[in-house]
C-alpha cells in the first residue's frame, strides 16, 4: 500500500531543479507546470514528449463527427415588441405567419353562414 501512494521517481525529477538554469514549463511561457529536472537532457531519465493521448485523440474525433446544431428553439433574450420610429412601441405577434392561413380562412369576409336542416 506504502508503494502504491508514493511518490514517484518521475514527481521527484519534475520537483527538482537546477540552480541558474530556467525551467521549462508546459506552456512555454513559464506559467505553466514546470518539469524541472525530468526535461533534461543529461539526467539520462525519462525525457517528456508532448502529444495528444489517446484518449484526447477519441474525444476529438467524436466531438467533431457529431453535427451540434441548433434546435430551433429561440433564447430568451428575444421580444415580440418592435420599436418603430413613427409610433413607438409596437407587439408583435412572432407566431402569426404559423397560423396565418388557418385564421384567416376562418374569419374570413367571403364565407358565409351554412343552414343545417333539423330532421
């Protein structure tokens, strides 16, 4: 178990350093981890090699061959009201070309009452 939780011969090579040397981190900037003593080339150790793992390479691969589209829903950032120039605030009704065929066949001028005959 002592093993298991201990600390490993590549952690003791990162946690150390070399005196005037500068440390070469992971994003190169010098914010990133550092790997101390594990990056050099005399130490005869482990030397770390960047590249994409396996699993980040799987990852990738499903996210990109999902399409993630929008699902039509609007946000709630939108507003049926319309700020016109000439008479202000106006609302809109944003679902009445959906019903615009069905209402106005039903409301509309030219149709006309049908008598049904009781029998």
């Amino acid at each position: 178990m002592k093993e298991r939780y201990a600390i490993t011969d590549m952690r003791k090579l990162a946690n150390r350093m070399q005196f005037g040397i500068p440390e070469e981190s992971s994003l190169g900037d010098g914010l990133g981890e550092g790997y101390g003593m594990l990056g050099q080339a005399g130490s005869g150790k482990l030397r770390v090699s960047v590249g994409q793992s396996k699993l980040a390479a799987k990852v990738a691969k499903k996210f990109k061959d999902r399409s993630y589209g929008t699902s039509g829903a609007t946000s709630g950032l939108t507003s049926s009201l319309a700020f016109t120039p000439v008479q202000g605030i106006e609302l809109s009704n944003p679902q009445a070309n959906q019903f615009g065929g069905t209402q106005s066949t039903y409301f509309s001028e030219t149709g006309t009452f049908s008598k049904i005959k009781r029998t």
